[in-house]
C-alpha cells in the first residue's frame, strides 16, 4: 500500500453515576450544561459525528463522520452513558463502525478499551483477566464484531498484560514511543537499544512473549502528538494536513505509517471547533497523492509486522516515571500548589492493595457454595450489566 497516516483518538469519560441514583447529578463547574458529559458530548462527541467542511467561500461543503475516517476506541463506561443519555451519538459512532469496514478493507475503525480506566501493571493477573474481559465482551455486544485491538488505559503497559491480551485474540496495542526498549530484525540475535524515544515509529513491530505468544505493537509519533494536544496543530484543518503529510519519511517507501495517537476530546473539548479542523485535514489527506488514510487493522493486513521489539516494562504515555503516578509521590502533578505533594498515593495504594488481597480469599470461600468457578462467574458478570433484569 502507499504511505499512510492513521489518527488514533481515545475518547474516555469515568462513570459520573451517583450509584444509588444511576444517574448523575449536577455539576455546576460544567455550567451551562448539567453535568460534564453533558457539555463535553456537546462540545466533541456530537460535533465529531457530523463535522461540517467548509468551501472556500464560507459555504457548507460536506458533512461528515469524522469517527468513520479514523481510529478510535470509546470507554465502556462512557458508552453506557451515550446509549442512555445521547443515543443520537451512540448510534453514529456505531455507524462509523460500520462505515469505515467499508472504507478500510473490512477492518472497524473501533477497538475495545479494557473495562475501568485501571492502570494495568498495578492490577493482579485475575483482576487484568477481568477487565479484558469486560472490555471484549462490551466491544462484541455494542459492535456485534470481535475486536482487533485494544486501548490500554494511560498505554500502561507489562508483558503479562500483552499476554493475557494475546491470550484473548488481541491483535495489536497502540504505545508512546517512549515505551519501545529495543528492537531486532527478524532472525537476528542482537538487539538494538531504542529508549529515549528512538524506535521507528513508521512501522508495526512484533512482541514475542514468553508463553510463546505474540502481537503487534505500534508506537506513534510523540512530537506529533504533542503538537496535536498542547500545541497549535487544529488552529487550521490544512496545516494539520501538511504537518501530517510532511511528517513521511523523505526516503518513504510503500507501506510506510504516520501514527498520531491523543485523547479523543481534543477535537472540539479542549480545542474549540477541533472537530472541524479534523474533518478538513482527513478530506486533504483522502484527496493526496501524497499519503492515504489507515487503520491499524488494515495496515497490518498489508504490512505485516516482521521486526521484534521489546516493551519498557511498567511504563505508560502520560508519566515519565513509568507508572509512578498512580503509586507514589513521582514528581508528576496537576496544577501544584507550593508545599503540596502526592505522599499520599503510596499508603493509598497499599490500603487499595491490602484490601484487594484480603477479600480475595473471602470471595473464594463464600462465593464457592454458589459458583463452581466463582472467578470466572465474576468474567461473565458483565452479563449483567447488559441486562439488569434476567434472573437466570
């Protein structure tokens, strides 16, 4: 296939529920809207779903799902909120779906997103289990397809959980090129120190595993992305299109990928009308000679992954520490105040942690005179909540 660029956005919102209520409540920061989904469905995930192009002349030219055109991964418990509250959208970004197996060779644009927003490597193996699991069986019930990839929460990674995944019939994971520690042509028996963000990110790689299994790894383009979320790249639709195109390699040869990966509301949430500038940057880039657009289900279908790579264990793309954020006082904060700190995460963790391992065993014992395997009867509680009345 000819060089190409794939936009991967990951749209994600936590459960806001009261969970007496199931609903949510008012939340007067997201004023005038109700509450923060509310606002940020009307600021992104609709205008996303039928983005306006514009001529030259001011005039509405097309209108478009920008979702069909690129790749995204929706958080399950976002979705479960859509399909309540704003079913217009979740239908389009079903659609979308849909539309784009049609554009792209029969590959969905969606890919699953493990169940919560848990930080994976914290997890133990049951618990990595359980929210795969969860993410699959979400993805199959709304898209009535298995998925190809999967969405990491924060691309926090390790080896187990690349296994599980691999285990479960995931083909591919999207990482930060930060997380790459060393690749080696295939069949060679060294390997090539790429930390520092060095790996080749045109490229998909392969990650064998232990087991013996395998799966694809993608790292995108960081200085891009950077661009896109903090920078000025959606301030015109045509300049994201050359920056886009202008980031092939000058030697590009067939088959080459251009990768951006950022959360999913910086097209119109936290870039106003970056739902617009996403359009019209897709519809250059669809009209190119230079480059065409791809998703990573397709890619590898004609690209097949040949070199190996080997993942920075514990890392993730939104702490330099690894996964220190969510463990320990690491450095990384949100708006600090002088004499502030995070000491505090290290004895939550542990609190989190000691209570997970101590209700362990209690589970086994209760739920055993119930459940032949009650581990496994909690894999297949997602069934619940697809339908909160069976009784069987």
């Amino acid at each position: 296939m000819p060089c190409s660029i794939c936009l991967h956005g990951h749209f994600y919102q936590p459960p806001r529920e009261n969970p007496w209520l199931e609903e949510v409540e008012i939340q007067e920061s997201a004023a005038p809207w109700h509450d923060w989904n509310e606002r940020i469905s009307e600021e992104c995930y609709g205008p996303n779903s039928a983005a306006r192009i514009f001529d030259d002349a001011g005039w509405i030219r097309r209108i478009v799902n920008n979702y069909s055109r690129i790749s995204f991964n929706f958080g399950p418990t976002l979705l479960s909120w859509m399909e309540r509250k704003r079913p217009q959208y979740y239908q389009a970004v079903l659609e979308a779906d849909r539309l784009g197996s049609a554009r792209f060779s029969g590959h969905g644009p969606a890919i699953a997103q493990a169940y919560n927003h848990m930080i994976l490597p914290l997890a133990n193996r049951r618990d990595k289990i359980t929210q795969i699991v969860w993410g699959i069986e979400d993805f199959q019930k709304r898209f009535q397809r298995a998925p190809e990839g999967m969405w990491l929460p924060e691309c926090a990674v390790d080896s187990e959980t690349l296994d599980i995944l691999a285990e479960h019939g995931i083909r591919f994971v999207i990482l930060a090129p930060r997380q790459a520690q060393a690749v080696r042509e295939k069949g060679a028996s060294s390997w090539t120190d790429v930390t520092g963000e060095r790996v080749d990110t045109h490229r998909a790689y392969i990650c064998p595993l232990r087991s013996g299994r395998a799966l694809s790894l993608f790292f995108y383009q960081g200085e891009l992305a950077q661009k896109v979320a903090f920078g000025d790249a959606l301030r015109n639709g045509g300049d994201f299109a050359k920056m886009l195109i202008g980031a092939l390699p000058e030697s590009a040869t067939l088959g080459r990928l251009v990768s951006v990966a950022t959360d999913g509301e910086t097209f119109g949430h936290h870039h106003k009308y970056g739902d617009m500038a996403l359009a019209y940057c897709l519809d250059i880039i669809e009209r190119s000679r230079s480059a065409s657009l791809t998703i990573f289900g397709e890619y590898l279908d004609s690209t097949p992954s040949v070199d190996e790579v080997r993942i920075v264990e514990n890392s993730s793309w939104s702490c330099v520490h690894g996964v220190g954020r969510w463990k320990e006082d690491c450095g990384c904060s949100a708006h600090s105040r002088p004499g502030w700190n995070q000491r505090w995460r290290g004895p939550l963790r542990e609190a989190l942690d000691t209570l997970r391992d101590a209700a362990a065993p209690l589970f086994e014992r209760e739920a055993a005179s119930l459940f032949p395997d009650p581990w496994g009867a909690r894999n297949r509680y997602i069934e619940v909540f697809f339908d909160h009345t069976r009784s069987e």
